[in-house]
C-alpha cells in the first residue's frame, strides 16, 4: 500500500528529522503549557475588561441614586439619630 504522507514525512534517522524534533518537541510543550493547566485561563481580555467596567459604572450610579435619595437619606438619618440617642 502506498501511502505519500508517510513517505514524505522524515523520520527519526533522517538528518532533517534530527534537527527539527528539538524544535517541534519544544514548540509543542509551550503550546500545551499554553491551553492547559493553571496558565490556560490567566485574566481577562479586553473585551471582559470592558464589559466588567460597564457594569461597574452602572452598578455606582445605581447605587448613588439610591443612597442619594430623599427616602434613604431621610431613613439613614433617623438611623443615625436612633443609634446616636441609645448610647448615651
């Protein structure tokens, strides 16, 4: 049976073979240390960064319109005096 792939490929013996296994070797265990195990996942990407800081900005401003709010202000006031008048 005649197979072309393999026939062209070169193999350990060859000199070709030889001199590019250390590069392939090497290229290959960087490229796996690359997609798998604790380096595989190292941090966001721009377009998370980005969406994580919209959500951010959003997240303050709600927060700032509540906490803003005649309702809360006047809730954390009574708070404050309640807390305020109990000690003392």
């Amino acid at each position: 049976m005649h197979d072309p792939v393999t026939e062209d490929t070169p193999t350990e013996t060859t000199p070709t073979a030889k001199a590019a296994a250390p590069q392939t070797r090497h290229w290959w265990s960087t490229r796996r240390a690359l997609t798998t195990g604790p380096l595989r996942d190292r941090g966001m990407s721009t377009a998370e960064y980005a969406v994580g800081t919209i959500a951010a900005c959003a997240f303050a401003a709600l927060l700032f319109k509540v906490v803003s709010s005649p309702e809360v202000s006047e809730m954390l006031t009574k708070l404050i005096d309640q807390a305020l008048k109990t000690t003392g």
